[in-house]
C-alpha cells in the first residue's frame, strides 16, 4: 500500500538555541523526509536577511540527512509583482518544481498589519499578479503554489470567500492547503480538497484546540488560534491524510506556529508518530 512522506515547515520546528544543522538530524532521525522552507536550514534571521550558513550549505546538509527541499520561496516586491527570474532561479537550485506564496495581502489585515480589509478590486489584482507568474513560471517548469490562512476563506467579495474567486480567476495557479487554518475557518478541508481537484498540489497539516489568543501586531490585537500537535485537536487528521492519499499527493507536511506544552523538537516528533499512527504515512 502506498503511503504519504512525512514533511514540515520549518516555522516552529528550529529550536533558537540549536544549531539549524543540529535540528535537521534529529528531525530526519523522526522520520522527516521532506523540508519547507530551505532558507530556515541556513540558520537565516528572517528580519535582518543574516544567514549562519549558505543555501548551497544548507542544501547539501538537508540531503545528507535523507531529506529534500519541497518548495522555493516566493515573495512579492514593492510593486506587488514576483521577480519571475530569481524565483525560477532558486526553484532550479533546489531541483524542486514547486514555489509557494506563503501569504496573501487579503491576511495582512487579519495579521493586524491593514486598518482594514483590501477592497475587492486590490484584492483581485493580487489573483492576477499570482495568475501571470504562475503562467510565467510554468515555462520554466516550476509550479506556483499559494499556502492560505483562515481570511482567505472569511474574507468574502459579493458573497464568495476569497479563496474560491482565487481559483476561480486564475487558471494555472496552484494551492497548498492548510487544512488547519481551513478547518479553524470553518470549512471542510476535505471537501475544498475534493472541490480543488488537480489545482490541488501540496497540504499542510496544522491543528488547533479550542480557545485563542492574543498577540499584539502594529494595527490592533488580534486573535490567533490556540495550536496543537497534529492529531490532538479539531483537525481531521485522518480523513485530510487519507484524502491526500487519494488525490497523489507525496507529502503530508506539518507545520506548528508556536509551542505550549512541548518543546519544537517533541511537537514535531509526537506529530510524526500521530500522523503514522493512521497507517496512512511512512
């Protein structure tokens, strides 16, 4: 019987006090044969762009471990726009035919960074810059992939959440679904994975208990979910992996934004064998 790989994003899972390389051994000695985002093994500090060890470093570490990079990392300029060389570019250093938008501007409120929700005509003109590196990407092999968080699925525009009038106006735009952030929102990861059909190309498996809570951002204070170890909280963890299973996808790939009860390095392991436990991954 075939079964998913078990991969996560680095968010949550690079202990501060370790050394990156340190982390990714023992994350491969779990079981983790796919890694999001390669920039996070190189020990860079996000705000300052400083990395302790270089993306070549960094890349030949990730595999000598017996893991592989899953995605290159795209982010809009000033402008909105995606620099479509240096994308493919980093895609091809990688060997990966995925890139992944992380965030829409349409969250940035829901983040507290906007005094207010992007009006509908700013928010579809994000689908087209998407749209237009997708199809400029595609011609160098390389997928685009936008990872959504819950606002995507709140914000509505004439009646229709935002993520369904993303796939609606584009056509070679793909999505890597957080089924946490989905679920938290009040939709059915199972079903939107059904109703995404081959747009569909990667999950995120993220979970949550109930309760939030508040962080203070430059806007406002917001609420954010109470996370949990995959498995131990709303998420159908089962249903989405089987679901996964299914539809061809390679990678159940976990992700955690911050820590309660354990330390990065046992949240990542108890997913690991929680995700295993269904008989459904590696």
């Amino acid at each position: 019987m075939a079964k998913l790989k078990a991969g996560l994003i680095a968010t949550g899972f690079m202990p501060k006090d370790m050394d990156p390389f340190e982390a990714l051994e023992k994350l491969a000695a779990m079981g983790y044969k796919g890694y999001e985002v390669v920039m996070m093994a190189q020990g860079r500090d996000m705000a300052t762009g400083k990395a302790k060890y270089t993306e070549e470093q960094a890349l030949a570490k990730l595999r000598e471990v017996g893991m592989e990079p899953l995605t290159a990392f795209m982010m809009a300029g000033p402008d909105g726009e995606y620099d479509v060389k240096a994308i493919a570019e980093q895609a091809h250093r990688l060997g990966v035919d995925r890139a992944t938008s992380m965030v829409s501007t349409v969250a940035q409120y829901r983040f507290g960074r906007l005094d207010e929700p992007l009006a509908y005509d700013e928010a579809m003109a994000e689908v087209e810059r998407l749209e237009r590196a997708a199809v400029a990407l595609k011609k160098e092999g390389v997928k685009v992939a936008f990872h959504n968080h819950d606002e995507e699925f709140l914000q509505c525009y004439k009646g229709v959440p935002y993520y369904y009038l993303m796939a609606a106006y584009s056509d070679e735009l793909k999505f890597e679904l957080d089924t946490g952030w989905c679920t938290y929102a009040g939709f059915d990861p199972v079903q939107v994975m059904n109703q995404l059909g081959d747009r569909l190309c990667a999950v995120h498996i993220k979970d949550f208990q109930d309760g939030g809570v508040e962080q203070v951002r430059p806007k406002r204070t917001i609420v954010m979910p109470r996370f949990t170890t995959p498995g131990t909280g709303h998420l159908n963890l089962k249903g989405v992996l089987q679901k996964a299973l299914d539809m061809g996808i390679d990678y159940a790939i976990i992700e955690q934004d911050f820590m309660y009860n354990l330390d990065p390095l046992a949240t990542a392991q108890a997913g690991y064998y929680n995700m295993k436990e269904t008989g459904l991954v590696e």
